[in-house]
C-alpha cells in the first residue's frame, strides 16, 4: 500500500511536472509573439524614419532650388551683399535667417511677376474685347444684308434671295410638255425628281433667247412648292445692304420685284413667284 501510495505520488508530480511544462511552452509562444510584435513595430518606425529623411532631402532641394532660381533672377542682389554669401552663418537662429531672407526675396520676386503677368493680361482682354465688337459689328451688318444669287435675264441683271434657292443646275434633258403655258419650258429629272422649268423672260415680257449649254437653272423650293426658272447666266452670291434698297419702278412683273439696287439689279421676291397662281399652273388635262 505504502508502494502505491508513492507511485500515486510520484504520478501526480509527473503530472504536475508536464503542466508546468505546458505553461512553459506557452510563455516561450507568448514570448515569441512578442518578440514579433516588437520586430514589426520597429520595421515601421524604421519606416517612417526613411521617409522623414526622404522628406528633409527634398526639402533641401526644393530650397537650393529656389535658391539658384532667385540667384538667377536676382544677379543685382547677389553683387551688392557678397559678405552675406561668403559669411553664411554657423548658428541655427543665423540660419533661418538667412532661410527668411531668401523667402521675402522669392515673395517680392513672385509679386513682380504677378503684377507684369496681370498687366499682360488686361492687354490681351483689351485686345480679345476690340476683336469681339469688330466681329459683332460685322454681325450686325450682315443680319443687315440679303445674301442673293444673281443672275442674268436677256440683257437685265437679277438677283434672289439665297434662302429660296436650293440649287444651281445645268440645263440638260429638257423634255416639252403639251398644253402648257408658253412660260413653261417643260421638265427635267433632277437627281430623280421630276422638275417644271418656267421662264421669267417670256413671264415677263423680256426677249428670248436661244438655250444652250450657258443656261442654267435655278432650283427654288418652299414648303408647298419647288420648280426651276431659266438664267441665261450666273454672276453668283453677293451681299445687298438694306440701305440700298430702292422701290422698283413701275413696268411689267413689277408685283414680283422687291426692289433695286444701287446697280440696277432687280431683287425678285421669292416667296411670290413660288406662291404665285399666275406662275403655278393647276390644270388637268
């Protein structure tokens, strides 16, 4: 008994002994953890400490940086203080200084260029403002003009207004049409369309003339109406101030002119030849 009693003994301190054991080897884990912790920790001020310096560094260069720049603009300054480049200071409070100095001389330096660059550019909106009234001036004449096409018919010169116009074509296939008023030529195919050609001349009582390859045909279109009157030529798009307009005189299609220039062209009216009943013809036969 007394045997067993020592062995139980003996078993519950080897018991103990690897308990203690298991506490052990948890300190040491515990320990190592720490010792991680620790490492990773000194690795990020190692860290931060490279990029404190990284910082200080281009600090210093923007500094000497700035330094060459104001020494580049400043060559004046420079001439008339050499004692304070070859004395530089050795004190902290002497240095800063100095740091200052230079700061003021970069600020005066910077307030020059702000000044000449604001001067610079109130001239360049100076000169952008006067561009923009010639451009509004030359606006305001042209909404003051009608831009015409115009044309000749027998031995008198035409014009009509551009916005009328849809095109300027070459007289070519012209096909009569029976039983039509003598003002119509006939029709043509324009671009796939089937087109009615009047002439203004026998509309108007003007002298005919023979068609050939010089005479072309001025396509007016409108809303509810498009069709081709014969010119016997083009002189092209031209400008007619308002202003110069002059009340037609009295003869024959005189309903139809707008009025005359100074150069004796006669303005058609557009909008009335294309609405006209005298000119469109509705007849069945």
């Amino acid at each position: 008994s007394r045997i067993t009693l020592h062995e139980s003994r003996f078993t519950n301190h080897a018991s103990r002994i690897t308990f203690h054991e298991s506490r052990i080897t948890l300190h040491e884990s515990r320990f190592t953890n720490h010792e991680s912790r620790f490492t990773f920790h000194e690795s990020r001020f190692t860290n931060h400490v490279s990029r404190i310096t990284f910082h200080e560094l281009t600090w210093r260069c923007d500094l000497k940086s700035h330094q060459a720049s104001s020494i580049k603009h400043q060559p004046s300054t420079i001439n008339h203080q050499p004692s304070t480049i070859k004395h530089q200071p050795s004190s902290t409070s002497d240095h800063w200084e100095g740091m200052q100095s230079r700061l003021e001389v970069l600020r005066s330096n910077l307030e020059k260029d702000v000044e000449s660059s604001a001067g610079k550019n109130a001239e360049i909106l100076r000169a952008r403002a006067k561009t923009l009234a010639k451009d509004a001036d030359k606006g305001d004449q042209e909404s003051d003009c009608l831009k015409v096409v115009e044309f000749l018919l027998a031995h008198e010169r035409y014009c009509i207004e551009l916005i009328h116009v849809r095109e300027v074509y070459p007289l070519k296939d012209l096909t009569p049409v029976p039983w039509t008023p003598p003002f119509v030529l006939g029709i043509i195919n324009f671009r796939g369309q089937i087109l009615s050609i009047v002439d203004l001349k026998c509309f108007f009582g003007l002298p005919g003339q023979e068609m050939g390859e010089h005479h072309r045909v001025i396509i007016l279109h409108s809303e509810d109406m498009e069709f081709g009157i014969l010119a016997d030529a083009i002189f092209g798009v031209q400008s007619v101030p308002l202003t110069q307009m002059q009340p037609p005189l009295a003869g024959t299609g005189v309903e139809y002119i707008r009025g005359v220039t100074r150069d004796r062209v006669m303005i058609l009216d557009g909008m009335k030849i294309l609405s006209d009943k005298n000119i469109v013809v509705h007849q069945e036969i």
